[in-house]
DNA sequence: ATCGCGTGATTAAACGATTAATCACGCGAT
DNA sequence: ATCGCGTGATTAATCGTTTAATCACGCGAT
C-alpha cells in the first residue's frame, strides 16, 4: 500500500521568493527563465530558494500575460476506438516531454461533435491541437496550430505511418508464405486509413494473384452487426488468407474460422494491423503490422510546438495545419502464428517466413 | 469532406462588450454571472451583444482571479488498458457536461510514476482529479478534492461498479446453465477489482460446488507472457466453465480452447468482464458483465464538482477522497452465447437461462 | 571632470476577469 | 425638508506573471 501525500498545491509565489531574497519579483521572473540581466550569482540564489521553497509557477498568471496556456488539446474520431490509448499514451508522453498538458475532447458522434469538440478546447486556450480526424474530414482554418495525424496519401496531413507501405510488408510475408488468394477484409472504403492499407497489400499481388475486399461496415447494413462474415465460403472458394485492415477484424475472422472447425494458420492464414492489445495472447497470436505511435506522437507534438513557439498569441493566424520533415513514419510487421503457409505447401515452404519473428511464451 | 471552419479563438474581451454598450465591465460581468445587482433589461441588452459578438470568457483571467481553472484532471492507472477508452469517454462526457475540461496523465509504470502524473496535474492547478488507482495504491492527501474509482470494498473509494456483485450475476448464470465445476481466470491477486469480482463469484457457488482460481500473472513469470494457460488439461480435469475476471482474459482462454478443438460454448463455456470492444464480434460473442460506466463517471464527476464549488480554492485543504451518495453502481449482465450448459446437461435444460439475452446478428 | 556605456537591478504596466466597496439617485416616511 | 434605504451601476483592487522602460552606478575614454 503506497501512499501519495502532500501535493497541495499552495505553493510560494514569485513574490515571496523576491521578498525572502529582497529583490523585486521580475529579478526572480528573469532570474528562472534566463531571459533578462540577472548576476550569475544572483541566479543561483533564487534557484536554490525557489527549489527549497518548492515554487511552481502559476499557469493561471503566465497564461494571462503571455497568452499561452502549455495545454494542448488531443481530439480523436472515436475514443471508443481500441487503437485510442496507443495515441493517448503516446502523445500524453511527447506532450509532457515538452512541458505540455494535454486536454482531451471526443468526437464521438458525427462531424458536428468533431466541431463542437474542437471549439471546447479553443474556448479554453489551448496552445494547439492534435488531430485524429474522423473518416473524410478535412481539418482547416482553426485558429490555433494544428497537427493532423491521418495518414500520408490525405491532404493537411501532418505525420502518420506508413498504413501503404505496412500493408505491402503484410502482403510481401503472405506472398512468401506461398499465399495466392487473399482475401483484404477492412471496415468502410470511406476511411483513408483503410484505403491505403487496403491498396498496399492489392499493390504486391499482382499478376498470377487474386484478391477481393470484403467491406464489413456496409455487410452489417444488411445483415445486423456482430452477423458471420461468411469466411468458410471463402475458404471453399480458394482463399487461403484474410489479410485484415485492422486487429479487431482479425479477431473476428480468426475466431469465426477456428469455430468452424478451419484452423489457423494451418488451413488459412489471419493477419491484422496496429498490434492491439490481445493480439500476442490469443491462440494463435496474431501477425500484425505495427504504427510506431511514440515516433509519430513525438513528431506530431515536436512540430506543433514549434509552429506554437513562432507563432504570434494575438494574431488569429488562421492557417493550414503545421507540417513536419518526416511525414510518413514505417511501420512494423510483427511476425507471429496467425500466418503460415497455405495447405498445399506446407512442407514445401516450412523455412520460407522472412526473419523477424516474435517468439510465443519463452520466459 | 466536412469543413471546419473559422474557430479561431481572438474574440472580444468584456471591456469590449462594456464598451459597446457605453457601460462598465464590473455591469458585464455581473450581468452573465447574475452575480451582482443589474436590471433586466441591462442582462438582456448585454446577453445579445455577448452573444453576438461572439464573447468567450478567458479562462485564463477568469483562473487567475477565481482559483478555479475549471479544468479537472483525470489519472489512469495505465493508459494502454482497454478499458480506458470506456472511462475516458465517460468521465469526457461528464466533464463536460458540467462545463469541466479533462487533463490527462499516465501513470503508466509504478506508483512513482503515477505521483509524478498527479503532481504534474497539480501543477496545472487542475480543480480536482479523478483518480483509478493502481494495484494497492492508496490515495490521500492530493491537495484537491479527488474522486478515486476502485471498487466499493476498498476504503476510500468514492464510486465504482458492483465488482462483487456482477461476480455474483456470472456466477449465478453458470450456475444456472447447470456447470458445477468452474475455473475462475484472473491476472493478478493483488487488484482489488480482480479480487472483488473473482470473490462475487465463490460466493456463489456453495457446497456440492467447486471453483479454483488461475492468476496469469504469475504464471507468465514462470511460463514467459503469451503462454498457454494448460484449459484443455482442466477441462479433462472436469471443468465445464471459465470465468474470466476480463474480456481479455476470456478471448485468451477462448482461442485457446478453440484452438485445442474444445468448440465454446459445446464442450466448455467462458464468461468475461467489461464487455469489450470485441466481445460482441467474436465467434462465440462473448457472455459477460459490463460496468455502467456513464453512471459511474457521471457520478464521480458530481460528488467532484460539489466538492470543488464548496471548497475554498484558498486554504490547501488536504483531505479524503471526495464521497457520493451512490458509491457501488450495479453491473449488467450480457448474455450472448459463449456460456451455455455444459456437455452432459445440453438437452435436459436446453431452456435453463436466464431471461436476458442479447440477439447475434438480427438487423 | 565629464560623457558615454555596459551591467545589474527596479518600476510599472499589462494580461482579463471578478468582486467588495462605493456612489448617485429617486422615493417613501418621519 | 430631511433622513434612510433600496436599486442600479461604477470604481478600484486583486489574482501572479512577464516584459518594456527606466534607473543607479561604476568605469574607461575623451
């Protein structure tokens, strides 16, 4: 039983540090930020009262005077989304890493609560924004600084990974394998994200392979959510992989055929994206292709708060959102046991994997 | 492509209002706060003219003057925990609603890092802190009013689902259903929610029963993570049922079963908690019990915000977690089909379960 | 001796809102 | 006619920090 204590917050202001010191307050003021003419030794005394004396300044103060509160704001398509605590974290560390608090708003909803969501966290000041913006929005002229996290292909974009490029190592392991069927199940064609993970993995079968796209979203329409994606028909069609957009649609998958008796990998192969959580505890743990979050958050936050460091607090500069050096970050193919070689070539290709493996359970 | 739009956030100050309307700022004030003493007309005439132009308060001012930043700040014990996008959009919306914005820190790692999280919030003068501590962590002493979400055992805790309780509607569907032999799968022993929720469980089954408890997490220190967790083995053992303390936990014995060719919900049945984001969508969905986490949150954010508005922002009051009226909040019971009776009992109480059930895949 | 200048510190204003104290004024009561 | 009082609005102080402008002073150069 760990206990916290003694974290109140009633600190000292600048004034009583000048006061115990006998100097003014912008001495102190000039002394902590190095700004102004202050004596060396001048500045280590008030160092050394305002650590002892536990100061912390008063955002609320800073914040009137200079117009920046160090608080951003992180907006998300769906908080509900289980990719969502990777981003979270991710820009949470980058953020504080930098002396920013990051204020979270929802878009849970449509692009109305996008809006309105946005315009919370403006109405409070936020210094700039981090954008995961829903499937089809484009994100312009808010007012502050804005990093967009999408994916490369979509204009405004900021930093994303490489979703194309992560589907092409899914799809050159799968091709490897042997696999010459394969079927891309995604979620809704209208996601960029989707699109492009979709297109890199078309973009490696090409002549002499076969694949189809099953789209979920428009299937549970029809047929209710939750219903059977119909994947033992697949199989009997020839389709010996379901490369999936996403980890929860492989999941699905791998569940539905495993309880129709079509075990995986050994008669067809499950991949998925993003590494979410359960995806090295099932059985079997599953193949992904991984988006290096703190990478992208560390790049999203770094060139945020450099537009917010040029940027003019009184002007209402409305412009595009900020851009960075490296805008396409790679992702990771994560090799595990969800994807093995098809039925027929099991013996033929036994060493044909590529070399990143993951082990299962060594301690 | 949604546009959004001309958020930017530059508007008038109230000295403009005032002087628009050739009166004093202290009038505007009072007039939007109905604080102070103004005709009606006066509210009227200054409500449009705010309204028109666009008026925002500044936080920033407002925080300065008041002690209050309206900004409250919420601490997760990991922020990569799948239930975290569940609480956060839940304490979001709360927050919101009552005109609070949420800060976020992770207290991802050990209790140290969770004190640094809480100072850094502190140091942001946040009004109060939702706390969902870590394993064993005791929270006192913040220096704000805090509300801690546990479980309802754990002294301290300001609101939180029935852990017990929905132990005990598992429980009572397995029992119902027919099983007599059930393995409950938690990770660590040490979670007072684990413990809860593994106990609402044995409480239930009495004489003629028998219930035997799998901590993963120690055995992942022997066996390495990922490993198998040996089902196949307890259901020759004579287990019929798992229930798992997490959804997590669930998918984990539910693959591994299936992969062993043990059909869920035919051969074995396995139960989860806090109805994940995948539950539904997996072969067999997943029978589990789910926390009213909007209740929950909504309740929290209440008793904080009471506390925050008695309060005075200026004595360094540290005191117990904020308390509410309601602390234990009931969990619901979902029953979808990876419980069902076990092997010897199928035809004689084909009709043995309980009355709520949810529908796999009608439109 | 005086001017100019660099150094180290101070003064004072400003940020935008809130709020206690004050004030002007009209009206009914003494 | 004057006092008291309620009403509606204003004044002015305050929250804590930053920063431009100012100041005192010592010192080397003219």
């Amino acid at each position: 039983m760990a206990e916290i204590t003694d974290l109140a917050r009633s600190g000292p202001k600048l004034t009583r540090i000048a006061r115990t010191l006998g100097v003014s307050a912008a001495t102190v003021s000039n002394a902590l930020s190095g700004k102004g003419r202050v004596s060396a030794e001048m500045v280590e005394k008030i160092r050394a009262t305002a650590a002892e004396l536990g100061y912390v300044p008063s955002q609320a103060g800073r914040a009137l005077r200079t117009g920046r509160t160090g608080v951003i704001g992180l907006v998300l398509p769906d908080i509900a989304n289980p990719l969502f605590p990777q981003i979270a974290q991710a820009i949470e560390l980058a953020a504080s890493s930098s002396g920013y608090g990051v204020l979270i708003a929802d878009s849970r909803g449509d692009v109305s609560t996008q809006t309105k969501a946005i315009e919370r966290l403006i109405d409070r000041d936020v210094d700039g924004l981090v954008i995961v913006p829903r499937r089809g929005t484009r994100i312009a002229d808010v007012g502050c600084p804005v990093a967009v996290i999408d994916t490369p292909s979509t204009p405004g974009n900021t930093v994303a990974a490489d979703h194309w490029g992560g589907g092409q190592q899914i799809a050159e392991h799968l091709k490897a394998l042997g696999h010459r069927r394969v079927l891309i199940i995604g979620n809704n064609p209208a996601s960029n994200v989707q699109n492009d993970r979709a297109g890199g993995i078309r973009s490696v079968f090409g002549e002499g392979f076969h694949t189809d796209t099953l789209w979920i979203e428009p299937l549970e329409k029809l047929a209710g959510k939750g219903c059977p994606l119909g994947l033992a028909k697949k199989v009997a069609e020839g389709y010996t992989a379901f490369a999936c957009i996403s980890d929860l649609h492989a999941l699905r998958a791998l569940t539905e055929l495993q309880r129709a008796g079509i075990n995986v990998p050994e008669k067809a192969s499950v991949t998925g994206f993003d590494d979410l959580i359960w995806s090295p505890v099932i059985t079997p743990a599953l193949t992904t292709a991984r988006m290096d979050m703190t990478e992208i958050a560390a790049i999203a936050v770094a060139a945020l708060v450099k537009a917010i460091r040029e940027r003019d607090p009184s002007d209402p500069e409305i412009g595009a959102p900020v851009t960075a050096e490296k805008a396409k970050v790679p992702m990771h193919l994560v090799i595990r046991q969800s994807a093995a070689a098809p039925p027929q070539l099991i013996q033929a290709t036994a060493t044909a994997a590529p070399s990143v493996t993951e082990g299962g359970h060594q301690p």
